[in-house]
C-alpha cells in the first residue's frame, strides 16, 4: 500500500511528502520549483496549470522541495527566505491547487538528470501528461539543459512541456524572480515594489521578548519580536505600518514597527519593536504575526527624546489613516 503523508489539509488542497512507493491515482497538470514568495511570476505559472488541469479533467499539481537544493549542496549556504514553508503552503492552496507534492531534497536527487526526474517522479509517480516550466526553471544534475532539452525528454516520455509565459516588471525588462523581491526587501525606499509583486504583505512571526522599555518610558510601549525563522528577511531599517495578530486570533489590530537600532539612544545592535495601538495587554512569551503594509520612513536620529516623540506622534496619525 502506497504510503502518504499528509501534513495538512486547506481544502481541496493535499500536501504530499512523496515516498518512493507513492504513485498519484490520477492524470495530473505540473509544475515544479522553489516558489519561495508565491510571487505574482509563480501564481501566473500555477495559474495555467490551474486552468489546463481543468480544462483536461485531470488534477493539478504544485512540486516543490523541502528545503532550498542549494542548502544541500552547499552547506555553508545560508539561505534567506520570503516564505517559510508553511507560509508557502498556504498561499499556493489560496491558489486551488489539487495537490501540493513536497520531494525530500538529498544529493541522491540531486545527481538525478532532468530526464530521469522527469521518467522516475513527473510520469511514474505523478501521472504528469502536461507540464510548465517557469521562465527560468532549471532542473536536474545537468544545470545547462533547459526548455527545448525538456521538450524533447517529454516527447520521449509522453509529457507535453509547455513554458509558463513570463510575468515582466513595471518596466517590461525583465522577469519577477524571488531573488529580485529579496533585494526590493532589504534597499530603502522599495518595499512598496516587492510589495506589489507579492501581491500581498509581507510578515514575519516572532516571539515577544523582554526590551528596555525605552518606548514605554516615551509613552509609546513596544513588544520587542525575535523573529521565529531565522532564515527569514528582515526588511530594511525604518518605520513601517503593520497589521498584527496574536497566534490562534483571527482579530488584526493596526500598530507602527521599527527595525533599526535606535540611534536616538546610541542603540548598536538591530531591533525590531511595534508599538499595537489602543493595547495594554501583556504579551511576554506570545507569538506575534506581522504583517507589513507600507514603509513610512527610514529610521532616523533625533537631537532628543522630545523631537522623537514628536515623530511619533506623526507616524502614528499617518499609519492610522493608510490603515484606516
């Protein structure tokens, strides 16, 4: 009996940690990739996936990995993400997908050519007959192969290869990537950009740990997060509009974060403390999800505990009304 691990439900969605036994009992639409973000460029290739599996009756499919291939093959790599994998398994389900199918990452896989990946898991286990590939995708032990190689392999193999069409930036030059979101995260001045092609907010989860309640003492009481994942992008230094939930609370609750390292008061290490409006409650030890709507400003230096109060008393009637 084929072994399935499910480690969640969004329904109709199924995630698959795929087993060598497992075969899919259904024809099924692919495609394969990292999807770090669930990017705009990613929700346009899943979307045509969507859209054909439909069309043909059969199920779509999203496969993915683990973990990152790159920390397998390079163990001093020190990945940064814009979506853990729970974060990516939620927003690929919001999509429809049938099944999400999560391939354990080893160097056994990875010696795998693109053509024996495609045999052995797309057509023996999955019962792909169509699959998308990303503008870029490559995959397999060979990184020089590509589109027109993978067509011929599915010509062989009975698999329609078809390219997922890019999704270009603002400007038409070039194509979404999570690498490019990743830069847009971390430059002053270009959240708004990674933002848009999000197509969501940004957020972060952490635990509320002891500060030194300088923001209480200016009449302004932060929670100070760590952040969960550490593998996780912190964005760039500055003031920013956040939306804020409590682990297992639906309610969202509007509040200002600030990540930087407090020059006012000669901080030198980075924190990152939101002030929750109209909230008192004590949040020691609770988890936190952020989620980050707008960039106000850069993190400044003040001549005076004063003039910094006076800031935040702008910021804070500046993001109550973007969130209003």
């Amino acid at each position: 009996m084929a072994l399935i691990v499910i480690l969640s439900t969004f329904a109709p969605m199924k995630t698959i940690i795929l087993s060598e036994d497992f075969v899919l009992q259904e024809p099924s639409v692919a495609t394969v990739g990292v999807f770090d973000g669930v990017h705009r460029g990613h929700q346009f290739v899943i979307g045509r996936v969507l859209d054909t599996a439909r069309k043909a009756g059969m199920a779509s499919v999203v496969v993915t990995f683990d973990r990152l291939p790159r920390e397998v093959l390079d163990p001093s790599f020190q990945p940064q993400l814009l979506t853990t994998f729970e974060e990516k398994e939620a927003e690929i389900a919001m999509l429809g997908v049938d099944y999400l199918v999560v391939l354990p990452f080893t160097k056994a896989m990875a010696a795998l050519s693109a053509k024996a990946f495609m045999q052995q898991i797309l057509k023996r286990q999955l019962g792909v007959k169509t699959l998308f590939t990303g503008y870029d995708n490559r995959f397999g032990h060979n990184r020089e192969e590509g589109f027109d190689d993978y067509v011929r392999y599915g010509q062989e193999l009975g698999i329609e290869v078809l390219r997922g069409d890019a999704e270009l930036m603002s400007d038409g030059s070039k194509a979404i990537s999570s690498s490019e979101i990743r830069q847009l995260l971390g430059v002053e001045g270009e959240f708004e950009l990674a933002i848009r092609y999000l197509t969501r907010p940004y957020q972060l989860r952490g635990r509320v740990v002891q500060g030194e309640h300088i923001g209480r003492e200016l009449g302004y009481p932060t929670a100070n997060l760590e952040v969960e994942d550490p593998r996780k992008i912190i964005p760039a230094p500055g003031v920013y509009a956040v939306l804020v939930q409590m682990e297992n609370d639906m309610n969202c609750r509007a509040g200002m974060m600030n990540i930087g390292n407090r020059p006012t008061f000669g901080g030198d290490k980075q924190t990152l403390e939101v002030n929750i409006f109209d909230f008192s409650d004590d949040l020691y030890g609770k988890t936190l999800i952020l989620s980050f709507v707008h960039r106000m400003r850069n993190e400044q230096k003040f001549d005076s505990s004063d003039d910094l109060v006076i800031q935040l008393e702008k910021d804070k009637e500046q993001v109550k009304q973007l969130l209003k």
